[in-house]
C-alpha cells in the first residue's frame, strides 16, 4: 500500500487499540471483541504485540489467525473478528466509478491513463501542480478532478465509503482535515440535510457514527494539499 494512504498502524499502540473497543458500540456480529478484554489483550501483550502493524502481521491471513488460535488459546472465532476490525482501519481503495455524480467521460480517460481507483488517484493529486498536470495531460474538468480529490481524502477515513463521502462533501465538510476539526452535532445535521435533499442513501446513520468519524478522521495523515 501506498505510503501515508492509511493510518501508521505502528504508530497505534496495542493498548489505544484496546480503549478503542472498550468505548465502542460494536454491531452484534462483534460484540465477541469486548468479551474478556484484558485478559484476551494480556496474552496479546506476552506475544510480542505493542501495537496494530504487530497485530496486523500475527493475523495477516485466515489461516495464521487459527494457527495464533492453537498456539495462545484464543478462540479461533475471535481472532477472526479481531483480524477483521483491525484491517477496518486501512479500508480497501474505492473504485472511482462508485463516487456518485460524475460524467462517464472523465472516469473514462482516468481510467484510460490506468487511475481507476482512489489509490491511483492518490499517488497522482497530493498538490496543486499535482492536479493541474493531470489535467492538462488527459482534459479534463479541474473541477471533476478537485472533487474525486477530496472524495479520494474522504475515503481513506475507516467506515467511510464513497456514498458517504459525497455527502460529507456536498455539506463543505469535504477534507479529512475539516472532518477533524468538526464538531458532530452540527456536522451530523448537515449530513442528514444533504442526504434528505439528495436522497443518496437510505441507509440510517446516527451522531455517534458521525462523532466517531471525526475521531477517526484525526488519525488519517493530513497529505493532500489544497
């Protein structure tokens, strides 16, 4: 993966990792991860694991994550959430075709230049003159390449997908860096407005799915420059 794409996981200490799920509100299907936290996180810590890139490796695979079940006792079902919510945090590059509201011409010469992800279009708009060459190179809108930018920025945000982001980009909340600076009350009502006006999903989000965004939000690093 690409440098600064995603959060440091070496940078997240193991036990930031165990408050993080302390205060959570898992969904039913993990709810297991809250189940005898310390002593689940102690046997952890007499593995060697102090932080999310120590864990990240120990269950990198399905298959290392039963053979860590038989060495330490941890139950296999466990693990497999755990391996699970800790990849939740370098979430999968988004296709840019899924970003509503953009012209079938200007995804076609991106990705006719082989940018079809939000990865590739990572590596290629980290600045201004970034986004100006590219321009120039394939003509296209600078205006359609400043919001696949900022939708590129949004995404890389653990739980955002690119539905998401459009609708925290229509409300002015369009960076990672103005996501961690908001506040979530009125950052939540902007978002419900923006989604009623335009009925992008149905899906229900709550001021707590925003608060947490915004937490999240702050450890995405702050690389595109606008």
């Amino acid at each position: 993966m690409v440098e600064n794409y995603h959060i440091d996981l070496k940078k997240f200490p193991l036990k930031k990792f165990k408050k993080e799920i302390e205060d959570s509100n898992p969904l039913p299907s993990r709810k297991i991860l809250k189940d005898h936290l310390d002593e689940r996180f102690k046997i952890l810590n007499e593995n060697k694991v102090d932080n999310l890139q120590d864990l990240a490796n120990l269950l990198k695979t399905p298959k290392k994550a039963r053979e860590f079940a038989e060495k330490s006792g941890l139950p296999e079902d466990y693990l497999l959430i755990l391996r699970r919510e800790v990849n939740s945090y370098t979430p999968n590059p988004v296709n840019l075709d899924k970003f509503p509201g953009f012209e079938d011409e200007t995804l076609i010469k991106l990705k006719n230049a082989g940018i079809k992800t939000s990865l590739h279009l990572f590596k290629r708009v980290k600045t201004s003159e970034d986004r100006e060459k590219l321009t120039a190179e394939l003509g296209i809108d600078d205006g359609a390449l400043l919001e696949l930018t900022k939708l590129t920025d949004l995404v890389r945000i653990k739980w955002v997908g690119p539905v998401f982001a459009r609708i925290f980009l229509d409300s002015g909340t369009d960076t990672t860096e103005k996501v961690a600076k908001s506040k979530p009350t009125p950052l939540y009502k902007s978002l419900v407005e923006i989604n009623k006006q335009k009925k992008y999903t149905k899906s229900k989000f709550t001021e707590s799915d925003v608060e947490v965004c915004i937490k999240l939000a702050n450890m995405v690093p702050k690389i595109i420059e606008y």
